[in-house]
C-alpha cells in the first residue's frame, strides 16, 4: 500500500519543526494547553484492547492522542510516510497532557510505531484508518486489513464523506485474496465496517459521528458508542441514521464554508470580517443550542411554526440568493486564500496551541452550562 501523503501530513511536519525551533519562553507551556489528563486513581478503560491506527495526519495523530490520553489500550500506528517517528515525535506532544510522554508510551509498549502495515495489525481488535479521502484507498486498504486481522476486529473509518458502503464496493472474497471457501469475508467485512467521523480536533471536538452502512450489525454501533463514552473524556457520539454525503456536520459545515467564500468573493465581506460576524454571533449562540432549539426561541409563545411563519418569507429569498460558486473556478479560491493568508498567516504550533486551549475552554463551558440544567 503505498498512498501519496496528504497536504496536512506537509503541514504539520512543517509545524514540528516551527515548534522545536521556537523558544519555550514565547511559547505556552503545554500543562496548561494540552489535553487535561484524565484521573490517575481510576482504571483507564479498554486495556484489553488493541488499536492499529492507520495513516498519521491532522485526524490520525489526533485520534492517537485521544486512544493514548484516555484509554487503556495498546496502539500502534502506521504510516508509508518516511519520517513517521520524527512527525510523531513533533506533533503528538502538542496533543498530549503533561503527565504523558511520546517516549515512555514507547517503553511501556503502550504505542508502537511500525515499519509496515503488517506489524501494526498483528493482534489488532480494532483497526482505525483516517488514510486519503480517495475511494480507491480506502478500498485496497480494507483488502489489505481483513485478511490480516480476526474477524471478530472491530473496523472503522474516520473518513470525512465516503460512506462505508462506498468504501467496499465491488468488495468480494475473490479480490480480498480469501482462501476459506466455508467463509464470507466481505460479508463480515461489510457487517463490521463503521464510519467513525470525528470534528477536528478529534481529541478536543466532542462530536463522533457513527455512520452505519446498511450492512454494519447493530452491536459493532453500540460497541464503537460504549467505548468512546467509557472515555469519559466529554465525547458524544451520535448514531447517524441513514447514509449521506459528508454524514452531518461536514455539510452544515461546507455549505455555510460555501456562502462565506461566495460573500468574500463578492466583496461583501472580508475574510477577517465575516470571521469576526461569526464569532460575534452564530459561534457563541450555537454553542448554547442547536439551531432547531435556538430558532425555536425566535418564535415566542409558539416555538418554531411562529419562527417559520414569522420570518418565513425571508428565510426563501435568501435561500433563493445563496451564493453558487463553481469549485473547479481557481478565481474565488485564489481571493480566498489571499485574504486569509494575509489576515492570519499560515499556521504554527503556537497557533495550534491557542485554538486547543480555546476550543476547549469552551466545550468545558458546556459542560458546564449542561451539568447546571441538570441538577
């Protein structure tokens, strides 16, 4: 298996090297912008599991932090990338709490970084890939794993829009090479395979989105949901009902990412501006509730049928409006990434820090807007 690495792979290598040759004393210190760690006179939950991480980019070396921090379980990763120790030994720490370290998880044979997708998967009941978001990965990869692993391994997918029943299409036990003529590998393939979609940061953004295909047994949903909440690490995992393209929040996300570049585009709003709009507004409002509770305050006494019935009317022209832009058109984009290029630079590991510590200041104050309610 050989997979091009992906831009973020470049990026974060680059920011690696940003972080190790910044002074500490321009830096925040990790204790306090890292991951919290979680009790030290509790248990860590799943120790008797094994977890094969496959490809180590912005998602994989995240969730590695997540497994790590969290759980008890024994992980090794895999990567083709050549300097997969030097990535992971820049990136990983920026991600862990700082009571953990890359090189005694090594030690303590609680992370392995492996050479070859073989050694990862020996002994593996969980087998995670967060590789290319490109079908014909995805497909070959699963080839490769099912016939390496017990199929009794848990496999899943933190794919950002391919759906599990697309990852193994035209998936039978001919091409995954299954010599067991009194066994069906692609129909327990299909029944195990889960799409586990995280939000990003996936080791601080508390949404997992779990994407059955129609083929995906119900208790391989249950599983994946009962070990992310026996984390205890304030993730919610959400069952998604039915297949779609980018399961739920990547469509929320990239339909209003469109209507921002189109605003950009046409000089209604600048990058920095529209950002400020955002996190004067929407940001924070949709952070205490979902759009269907908050809306629903907007129409008084009568809840949504007095929102819709009021403003309704408005609602459909700007529907009617909404910005149409042609991806394969290189002219929004270019105004786009000028903009946000010259308003906020390109990413550094001081950056990443702040957005962490940010972002999980404020899921901490859900919880405890949450807790509240319920007492």
């Amino acid at each position: 298996m050989s997979p091009t690495q992906q831009d973020q792979d470049q990026d974060h290598a680059r920011l690696g090297d940003t972080s190790s040759s910044t002074s500490s004393s321009s830096q925040p210190q990790a204790a306090t912008l890292s991951a919290p760690a979680p009790s030290t006179t509790t248990p860590l939950p799943s120790r008797c599991e094994k977890i094969c991480l496959i490809g180590l980019g912005a998602i994989g070396i995240s969730f590695l932090a997540l497994h790590l921090t969290f759980s008890g379980a024994q992980i090794s990763v895999y990567d083709p990338r050549a300097d997969l120790d030097e990535h992971i030994a820049a990136i990983l720490p920026l991600y862990l709490p700082a009571t953990l370290s890359v090189d005694e998880l090594r030690s303590q044979g609680r992370l392995r970084i492996c050479a070859s997708l073989d050694d990862a998967l020996l002994g593996a009941t969980i087998v995670q890939e967060q590789g290319p978001e490109k079908e014909v990965f995805k497909r070959d990869t699963w080839r490769a794993v099912v016939t390496k692993v017990a199929r009794s391994c848990r496999l899943w997918s933190s794919t950002s829009g391919i759906s599990a029943s697309r990852q193994l299409e035209g998936f039978d036990d001919a091409a995954a090479g299954d010599g067991d003529e009194d066994g069906d590998l692609a129909a327990s393939a299909r029944q195990r395979l889960l799409i586990v979609h995280p939000f990003n940061p996936p080791h601080i953004m508390p949404l997992l989105e779990l994407v059955p295909s129609p083929s995906t047994l119900p208790e391989e949903v249950e599983f994946a949901k009962q070990y992310f909440l026996a984390l205890a690490s304030g993730h919610r995992p959400i069952v998604i009902h039915k297949e779609t393209k980018g399961f739920v929040a990547n469509r929320l996300s990239f339909i209003l990412f469109r209507e921002a570049c189109h605003l950009v585009n046409e000089g209604v709003v600048s990058v920095d501006e529209l950002d400020e709009v955002m996190r004067a507004s929407l940001g924070p409002r949709w952070a205490v509730k979902g759009v269907f509770e908050m809306y629903g305050f907007g129409g008084g006494s009568k809840g949504m049928r007095g929102f819709l019935d009021g403003i309704g009317s408005s609602i459909g022209e700007l529907w009617d409006d909404a910005g149409d832009l042609d991806f394969k058109d290189e002219g929004w984009k270019d105004k786009v990434v000028k903009q946000t290029d010259e308003a906020y630079g390109l990413p550094t590991a001081q950056g990443i820090r702040a957005r962490d510590a940010g972002l999980r200041a404020v899921v901490q104050c859900q919880e405890r807007m949450d807790g509240a309610h319920e007492r």
